[in-house]
C-alpha cells in the first residue's frame, strides 16, 4: 500500500528542505593572504615600536547580500595586515620592535624612539555584482598615531589605500577579492613608505631630534671634551 502525503505536510516538508538548504550555504569567506616584499630604501635611523590593537590585529569586514543573486562576503585581513606592516616597518627603520603593551602612562615598554599604533578606519570594496564590471576593488583608509612610549601624542595622520583585479585570470571570486585585497595592502606600504618623513608633524619632530643630536647642549661639548678621569688623575700626580 502506498502511503500519501497531505497538502500541509508537502508544504511543511519543502520549507524544512528549504531551511536545511539555507543553513548550509553561509557567506562567502576569504582569509587574506599574500606576499609583501621588504621595501627597498636606506632606513631611517630610528628604533620604532609598533603597537597592533586588537580590531585591527584581527581586522575582518562583512557584507551581507542585497538580494539572493548576490553572495554575502566575510573578509578576514588581520593576518596580511599584521604581515604586511611587519614586514615594512623592519625595512624602512633601523629597528622595528613590538611592544609589550599600549603605550601609556606608567606602562613599562621597551625603550624606543616613538611607537606607531596603526587603525583602519574605513573599508569599502565593490565586485561585479556592484558595478556590472568584471574587475574586484578594495579601498581602504588607515590612521597613525606616532606617540611616545608613554602615549603622548607625536602625530597624526590618515592615508588611503586601493587595490583592483580583473577575474579573467583566477578561478574563484574568492581568489579575486583576496588579490584586491592583497594589491591594497601593498599599495597601502609604498603609499607609507614615501610619505613617512613628508608628514608635517612626524617631519618636525624629526627635524627637533636630529638637533637635538647635531647641536648638543654646551655642558655635554664640555664634557665631551675633556680629558678621561683616569688622564687627570695621571697628571696631577
């Protein structure tokens, strides 16, 4: 005998089916990864800490879909991120060195000429769906604050980033918005690397030091020029 399903049951049937289909199909995710080249310049002769906070360490942006044409996206970039300024800051100072906390008042840090705590502030990105074009886009505007190791503030400064690729030549949309992301976050080092010192603040600040060492107080040229203690004690006997 052949059993039978009634109406409501068919329709209880295809929206559990329906629910089941929906929760296995989540958003797309991408963990951003790359390579980022050390930049190829002189250093700049300071020992610079670096402090990552927490949002931007695990930096990540989500979009969730307009419509069910479109996929929701969940872009993991706190580990390129991290990567990449890594990687940048050993090559363009004399030393780069992570600090053991935030720099603040009474925080014990290691000694270092200035710290740079990096932030991003805005990211926005556009795919195919967006903009009827086959070509994957990623912007991204960061801010610096260069403080002291006790959280005084140096400068501060905002920087935009941007990175593009085509999806002729990946296989997934996946793989394109990593390589956008990945372009951003190289266009976002060269960016910095070349405007570092053209900051007003950071130039002024490094201009004071630099007189601070080439002009040295007239007690220390003094000192400087007077005879060890060991040659004084040698003639007066």
């Amino acid at each position: 005998m052949r059993s039978m399903t009634s109406g409501p049951d068919i329709r209880a049937l295809g929206v559990a089916l329906l629910l089941a289909l929906l929760a296995g199909c989540g958003p797309n995710t991408v963990k951003v990864e790359g390579n980022f080249p050390a930049p190829l310049m002189e250093p700049i002769p300071l020992t610079l800490g670096v402090w990552y906070p927490e949002d931007f360490a695990n930096h990540e942006f989500s979009d969730e879909a307009k419509t069910r044409s479109e996929p929701s996206w969940l872009v993991s970039t706190g580990d390129a991120q991290v990567a990449m300024w890594d990687t940048l800051l050993a090559g363009m100072f004399t030393d780069m060195v992570h600090m053991r906390g935030e720099p603040a008042s009474g925080q014990m840090n290691q000694l270092v000429n200035a710290v740079l705590i990096p932030h991003v502030d805005e990211l926005q990105y556009a795919i195919p769906q967006h903009t009827n074009i086959k070509v994957y886009e990623i912007w991204m505007r960061y801010r610096f604050e260069l403080v002291t190791t006790s959280g005084e503030p140096i400068a501060e400064w905002t920087m935009a980033a941007y990175g593009k690729t085509p999806t002729a030549f990946l296989r997934s949309d996946q793989a394109a918005v990593n390589l956008a992301a990945v372009m951003a976050l190289r266009d976002a080092g060269a960016n910095f690397a070349t405007s570092f010192t053209r900051v007003p603040d950071v130039a002024a600040w490094m201009d004071g030091g630099q007189q601070a060492i080439d002009n040295p107080p007239a007690e220390v040229d003094q000192a400087l020029d007077a005879p060890p203690e060991t040659e004084k004690a040698e003639v007066d006997s």
